[in-house]
C-alpha cells in the first residue's frame, strides 16, 4: 500500500499546529511519524524518499529554526541576524523561505539558498514584543513549515514620562516647614532598570531669576515617590513672593542603547501659588506725606490725605485712621478717608511747622483692632504766590528799556544808559527768582541771576565783536524773570533794545587777494587792462576808498582812484619779446588812512609781429652724399606758436632733388641719389654744386614767411667716419668753431701739465724735509771671484739674460744689497789716490757738474731722487739711498779726479782689488777697463736721462 506526499504534509502541517509548550516535543513526534511512513511507502514501492528538516541548535544559537530566539529592539536594520539551517535525508539542496500572517508587518527577509535572515523593518519593544512567523524548508518534492516566534528584547530607548500634567500647586503661606504638599509620578515604557524612575529637583544657573533660586532652595522631593516637600526651615511668604517654579527631574535606572550605556532623563516644571493669609499689618501708600496751609485757607480745609491698605492682599480688612499727636488741635483726620482738615484760620496758627502721627489700624471681623502701623504726616504753614515778578524803570513798572551806544564797547562794560529793577511782593522761597537774557548767544549777561524779592539789574558786554554795526543796527534782546521753587512758575519778560552807532572799525578789504590780467602786446597807450573792486562796510566817508597802484612793475600802468580800473599809461608800449610778466600792488585806503592791500598780475600776451629770418640771405652748405645739412632761421615772437617756424623748399635747381625737414631744416637729397656718378648724370657738371630757394613760415596768426637761397656743394663721403668726420665737415662751413676748439683743447692740456708740475713740486718739497737716516749693510766676507771675459768686447746672450733676472728679482724683493744677488757685477780697478784737494776753478766746475751726476757724500735737493737708482757704498742718507739701488756712487772726488768724473763715475775703495783679478793671478787688460768705463758711463747717462726727462 502507498502513502501520497500530500498525506504526510498534510500530517506534518497538523503536527505543527501544536501549542508553544511542547513545539519540541511534537517536533520530535512528527519525526518519527514521518520517518515510519516513510519507510513503509519505501517498502512498498520499492522507493525511499524523506522531506528535508530543521536543525534543532536550542535558544543561544544563530542558526537552526528560530526556535526560541531572541533580538534586540536597537538592532539596526539591514543587519543579518539569524541562518535558517536544514538538511535533506536523501542530500538533495534544499531552499528556505519565511512567511508572515496576513496584516502583519514583515520584518525579516530569508535568502533562499543560505538561508540568512535579515533584519527589513526597525523593531520598537513597546510597540511589539515578540513576531510570529513560518519558516520553510524544501527539497523540490517535500516541503516542511515550522511556527516560530520571535522575542523582541528591551533596551534603554525611552524617556520617563509625567502624568496629569501641567503641575499647578495652591500651598497656603502657612504651611509648616517640612511638610509635602504635592505628589509628581513619571512612568517608564521600558522594563528592567531602564524601566525604574527616580527624582530630583534641578538646580538653577547663576544667570536665572533670584527668585526661582529662591525657590528651589524651598522646596525638597522624595527621590523614590516624588513627593514634594518644603525644605526643614524654610517657609512660604505671599508678601514677598506669591508664586514660585519647581523643576522636577524624573531619571531612569539606565541601560544600554546600540552598545552604550546612557541613562534618560526628562523635566517638568511645577508651579506653586503661595495663597495669602491674615498675618501683615497695614501698609502706607505713598509716603512720606507733606501738606501745605495757604493764607487764604479757612476752617474745614482739606490739607492732605493719606492712604494704607492690608498687607493680606488677598483677604483685606478696613482699616481705621487716627491722630496720635502733633496736631495741637488744629487738625482732625477722618478716620475712614483719612482726610486732614484744617479746624481754625491759618493767622491763628502759632508754628510754621506742624508733625502729624497718624495711625492705620485693621479692623477684624469682630471689630477688634487686628494689627496697625503709624506714619508722619508733615503740614507746613507757607504764604500764597499770588505775585509774580515785575520789572520797574525809573518811572515805575516797565516792560521795554531802550539804549543808544557805539559798537564795539569794550568786554566787561557795564551798559549804564540801562536802570532796571525787579521785584516779587510774595515772601519767602515765593519771592525766589531767576534771571535770564534770551537774545544773540554770548553777547551780554545779566546779573544778578537768582534774586530774592528785589535785586538791581545790571547788563555786562561779554562779546564786543559781535556788537557790529555792520551786521546790525540795533539788537534786541528778552530780559526774563522766572520763579524758582513755587509750583506755579510765575515769570516776567521786558525787552531791552539796543541802538548801534557806527564807527571806522573796518578796513577796505578787496574782493580777491590778488588779480591776474591779460592784455596783448602792441596795445596802445590807456588801454584797459584790470578793474580791482575793494569794498568798506563803513558808513558815511569811513566806507569811500580810493585806490592806488605801487610797485617795482606798476610804472607802465596807473590806476583810477575811485574806479579802480587800471589802464596803460598814454606813453606805454608793451612788447611781450622785451617783457611779458608785470606784477604791482595795488592799495584800497579809506579817509582815515585804513587800507589793504592787493596783488596784480599782468601777462603781456604775444602777438604775431616778427617773421622768421635767417642769419644770411644767401647761404654756403657742403653735403656728403647720404648726409643731411641743416639751415635755421629765428623767429623773435615770445611765445608758441608765433614763434614755431615750418620749413619748405620753394624752388630748386636742378628740381625735385632735395627733401627738406619742415621741423628741423634738415635739407636731403632724394633717397635714389646714393652716388656722385647719379648727381654728375643729372647736372652733367663736374663741380656738384646746386641751388635751394627754402622758405621759413611760422604758425601765427597771421603767418609771415621768409625765404633764402641755399648753395649746397655735393661732395662723396670720404673715409672719416662718426663724430670725427661731421664735425671736419661741419668745420668747413665754420672754420672759427673748429679753431675755438682746438684752441680750447690746448688750454685744458695746459692747465693740466700746470696741475701736475704743482703737485710734483709740493712732493718733492715734502720729501728734501724728511732728514737722512745713515743705514749700515754688513756683508758676508766671500771668495774672491775671478772673471772670464770673452774675446774683445763680445758678451754671452745667456749671462746677459741671466744678469737681467736677477736684477730684476733683486728689484722686486727690494734688496739694497748687492752682495746677495747670485751672481755679483763686476767693479772696475781701483784709481790711485786723489791729490788733495784745492779751492781751484775745476771745483766749481764739479759743483755745476755735479748737479748732473750723482755724488756720494751729502746729496741734497735733486740729486737725492737722482740716486734712487744707485746703490751707495760710503754711508747714502736720506732719498739717496733710493738712487743709489741701481748705479754705484763716487766717493770723495778731488783734484783732478773731478775734472775726470765728468764723463767717468769713480769706484769707492770697498770693492775688493782682488775680485778684478784673473783666476790665474794675471792683471785685467787695458781693454775690460776700457769697456768697464764705456758702460758706467752709459748707465749714468742714462740714469741722468731718467731723471730729468
């Protein structure tokens, strides 16, 4: 026999539909059942196959049937949150599914082949705590369904709520300390300890009311119950403040939301009304009290009235008025108004100043007296203002006071034409007053300003300047008197008005400081060239002024006395090539002699009245061939563009050869002209030489013009070139330019030459005064160097050059020495003994030649700086030694060695006669000697030369 499939789901969906209890239990039932028919529709058709099933992993796992499973209501959605895991008895795949009852909101979506189950809607706990679902499990064939339900799990996502809100307290003033008047109860939607609510009252910030500070300081609350207390020694007053604000904090246990911990808050504010009760005494409005008693009062007159009420506003009891003293019967009060009234005639009162104590009692409600309070009312006795100020003059009461006087009275004089008084009849602080002058600012003041009853008024100048009769011709000014210290402010006003005289206080001042004029030039004589205008605010003859013209420029001008107009003289002629800029003073003066002073300007304008013309009607140019040469004429107009000259060739010959600058008066040839073979083609002449006929037109209105014939000789280029070459050519057209100049050339080489001399002159001097100092050489003793000499006056090139380097080394090391040079010059023989010397003619003959030769004793002057180049042996001083580097000195020539230094210089007796010798002892020839003299000779000549030139 054979089961259909449909039968066992059939079975299996029944199995399903147990309660929650025993899910595990019918679960497993069905199992087995399903097992069982399975086998027997096996054994029957020969063919076995179960449906696929849950895995059962209990309530702590992720994966399985959702049985008994869990989420948390902050789980965010999109996230995966559960596997559905399953298996087929024959290991065919199997597919998942999810199904949810009809109406109900689906918040979990199954991939079919893993069977991940994803989280689609937000979760809210309070709203919903547990879905009910129906998972699927298939292979294709058989299909399996399980009822799961899912627990929705708490966090801490709610805030605690108030109940029967707003808050409004009505607490009587009277409550006693400590006492609770008031009940607050929050709720929390969430369970556990986020679901628990406690309670305190926030404290208040510095920067809120000092009463709601006040009040939280008042109050306590129970922080389980939220009970509202008031705090242990404190109370409530209405009188001070009737309403007070509590803010209530309700707090929860605290849980965790999206992994945190946080514990959630809320406020409410209760408002407690203070209701009044019977416990302040009356209170007076208004205090403190002053009532006045007028002359003109009589009995029943009200003076006053004061004014208290209950301090219990809420529940007021009457109140009674009474005097306690001070009235000295002259004053009652009734006591329901409260109204003081006068009982007799104020000339019967004996104070000025009377002191009520007047008390408010309240009346309870069995006409008790409750509570009362006492004040001081003051009553002073003060005569009626029924007078107000008056001024008087010197024929009684007046209101109009009249002066005549000259401007500008000195500051500080007291205006004596002016005799006012001012009274008040009323007495005391009635009769106080002050005085004001209403008018131009700052020009007068009055004192005194405050009087008592009567005063005399004077009147002081403070601004004299302002006093102008230029500006006014009188001046009108209010004299006010006004009360001080009375309610009515009584006041009088009196005009005071002041006639001006005028006096020369003013200076002819000209309507510029200066003025500037045009005329042409060639205007006849009396033309008129200015109009200066200077007024005087004066009256009368102060303000007539005459005028007056004066200055270095003025003598070509002259200037009517009352008009002011200022004509050229009759004989004037104004040419504006000779001067064009005139500049005088002018003088306004009134009949006191007052005057000022104005500056005038007068330009000559130019007029086209020369026409250009040039140095020569006929003149001489040379032009090289690609170079222009310039002609200039000169226009003696003064100013542009009379004076602009513009250029033009009239006429030529041969014609259209020449271009010409209209600016410069360059004249060209035309630009195909390159060559003298082209210039002798279109003359067919040898001499080049061509006529211009160039006209000088200048731009003035109107132009006049000029013309001259230009001789041009054409020349080809030479081989000069640059500055050089122009300036030989432009020589020839003026040869004296070109003699000017060399002759300055010659007188600058001149000067110059002077300057050096002068400057080696003052050298040289500065040096003969420096004194000789004697400079010993101590020389290492050497061997005596035998010379080899080639035959007759021949010389060896190498020992030549070699001598040469090192007289050069020697020179540039600066070395004075001869001995250290390398290799030593070979001295001449030593002469024999000089005779003695004699005051004879050849001495004097040394002397003039010894201004020529160097000496070795005591050079002086020239011969100092002739020894530079000569080396001494015996003792050289001062700038002798520098002589003395390069040629050997003569030491003591006498007799007829003299005579033969003339053309031979002698050799000191230092050198050694054994360093002349051979090195085979032989005599040096007539012939070395011969050669040895030859060549001193030449270095002295040639030293001397040095010197001189």
């Amino acid at each position: 026999m054979m089961i259909s499939l449909n039968a066992v789901v059939n079975l299996t969906k029944t199995s399903h539909c147990i309660s929650h209890r025993s899910l595990r239990c019918s679960v497993s039932s069905v199992f087995l059942c399903y097992l069982m028919l399975s086998l027997k529709y096996s054994v029957f058709s020969g063919k076995s196959d179960f449906a696929p099933y849950f895995y059962d992993n209990g309530s702590g796992s992720n994966s399985g049937n959702m049985a008994l499973f869990s989420l948390a209501e902050d789980t965010a959605v999109g996230t995966h949150v559960y596997t559905l895991n399953g298996s087929d008895p024959e290991g065919e795949p199997v597919t998942y599914g999810m199904t949810f009852d009809k109406g109900s909101k689906e918040c979990f979506s199954v991939e079919p082949k893993s069977g991940n189950v994803t989280l689609v809607e937000s979760l809210d706990r309070e709203v919903q705590d547990e879905i009910v679902a129906c998972v699927t499990i298939t292979d294709g064939r058989n299909k399996v369904m399980e009822n799961v339900r899912v627990f929705i799990t708490d966090v801490n996502d709610e805030k605690p709520e108030f109940l029967n809100r707003p808050f409004i307290v009505d607490v009587p003033e009277d409550v006693p300390s400590g006492s609770s008047f008031y009940r607050v109860q929050a709720v929390d939607r969430d369970i556990g300890s986020g679901g628990s609510v406690s309670y305190f009252l926030q404290e208040r910030n510095l920067h809120q009311l000092s009463f709601r500070l006040q009040s939280s300081s008042k109050f306590t609350i129970d922080g389980h119950s939220g009970v509202l207390r008031i705090r242990p020694g404190e109370s409530l007053d209405y009188e001070l403040a009737r309403t007070h604000f509590v803010t209530v904090v309700a707090k929860d246990g605290g849980g965790k939301y999206h992994g945190k911990y946080q514990v959630m808050t809320s406020t409410a504010i209760v408002t407690i009304n203070v209701l009044d009760t019977q416990d302040s005494p009356p209170v007076f409005v208004g205090t403190p009290y002053f009532g006045f008693v007028y002359e003109v009062s009589v009995p029943g007159s009200e003076i006053f009235t004061v004014f208290a009420k209950d301090g219990d506003q809420n529940s007021p009891n009457p109140v009674h008025y009474s005097i306690l003293n001070g009235s000295d019967g002259f004053f009652i009060i009734n006591s329901t108004s409260g109204s003081i009234s006068l009982t007799s005639f104020p000339v019967q009162l004996r104070n000025e100043l009377y002191e009520l104590k007047v008390q408010a009692s309240e009346v309870g409600p069995d006409g008790q007296f409750v509570d009362f309070a006492v004040t001081t009312v003051t009553i002073r006795v003060v005569d009626l203002n029924n007078h107000p100020p008056t001024f008087y003059g010197e024929s009684g009461p007046q209101n109009r006071f009249e002066l005549t006087m000259y401007e500008h009275p000195p500051e500080g004089e007291i205006l004596r034409g002016l005799k006012i008084t001012v009274n008040d009849s009323d007495q005391g602080a009635n009769a106080k007053f002050r005085l004001f002058l209403a008018g131009p600012s700052r020009v007068l003041r009055v004192v005194p300003q405050t009087v008592l009853n009567e005063a005399q008024v004077t009147v002081i100048v403070e601004n004299s300047t302002a006093i102008d009769y230029e500006k006014y011709q009188f001046l009108t000014f209010k004299l006010l008197a006004v009360e001080i210290d009375t309610p009515e402010r009584f006041s009088a006003t009196a005009d005071i008005v002041i006639n001006l005289l005028d006096t020369n206080d003013n200076v002819p001042k000209f309507s510029s400081e200066f003025y500037i004029a045009r005329i042409p030039e060639n205007s006849p004589g009396g033309s008129n060239v200015v109009s200066v205008t200077a007024a005087d605010p004066d009256s009368g003859l102060w303000g007539e002024v005459k005028y007056s013209i004066y200055g270095s420029g003025a003598d070509l001008f002259l200037i009517h006395p009352t008009s002011g107009i200022i004509y050229t003289q009759p004989w004037a002629s104004l040419d504006a090539e000779v001067k064009s800029k005139y500049n005088f003073y002018v003088k306004a003066e009134d009949t006191e002699g007052k005057y000022s002073l104005a500056e005038v300007f007068v330009t000559v304008l130019d007029q086209n009245d020369h026409r250009p013309e040039f140095n020569q009607n006929l003149l001489e140019k040379t032009m090289i061939i690609g170079a222009p040469v310039q002609i200039q004429a000169v226009d003696e107009d003064a100013e542009e563009p009379n004076n602009i000259i513009e250029y033009s060739i009239m006429k030529a010959d041969p014609d259209d050869i020449f271009d010409i600058n209209s600016s410069t008066g360059e004249i060209k040839l035309k630009p195909y002209i390159r060559s003298m073979e082209i210039v002798q083609n279109i003359t067919r002449q040898k001499d080049c030489r061509w006529s211009v006929l160039v006209q000088a037109r200048d731009r003035g209105t109107p132009s006049f013009s000029t013309t001259a014939v230009v001789n041009i000789d054409i020349t080809k280029p030479n081989g000069l070139k640059g500055p050089m070459a122009a300036f030989l050519m432009q020589s020839r057209e003026n040869p004296l330019k070109a003699l000017g100049l060399a002759v300055g050339f010659i007188s600058v080489m001149v000067l110059l030459t002077v300057l050096i001399s002068t400057l080696l002159f003052f050298r040289n001097t500065k040096s003969n005064r420096i004194r000789p100092a004697r400079r010993i050489i101590r020389r290492r003793a050497k061997e005596p160097r035998h010379w080899s000499f080639r035959p007759a006056f021949g010389h060896d090139r190498n020992n030549d050059e070699d001598h040469d380097d090192e007289d050069t080394t020697d020179k540039l090391k600066g070395n004075n020495s001869i001995s250290k040079a390398k290799r030593s010059i070979p001295s001449a023989p030593v002469l024999p003994p000089p005779p003695p010397p004699a005051a004879t003619g050849p001495q004097r003959i040394q002397r003039d030649h010894q201004r020529e030769l160097p000496s070795v004793s005591g050079p002086t002057g020239s011969q100092r700086d002739h020894q530079r180049d000569m080396p001494s042996v015996s003792g050289p001083t001062g700038s002798q030694r520098d002589h003395q580097r390069d040629m050997p000195s003569v030491s003591g020539p006498t007799g007829s060695q003299r005579d033969h230094q003339r053309d031979v210089p002698s050799v000191s007796g230092s050198i050694s006669r054994s360093s002349i010798s051979r090195s085979d002892g032989t005599g040096i020839s007539s012939a070395l000697v011969s050669e040895l003299k030859m060549k001193i000779e030449q270095k002295i000549i040639e030293a001397n030369r040095g010197y001189y030139y």
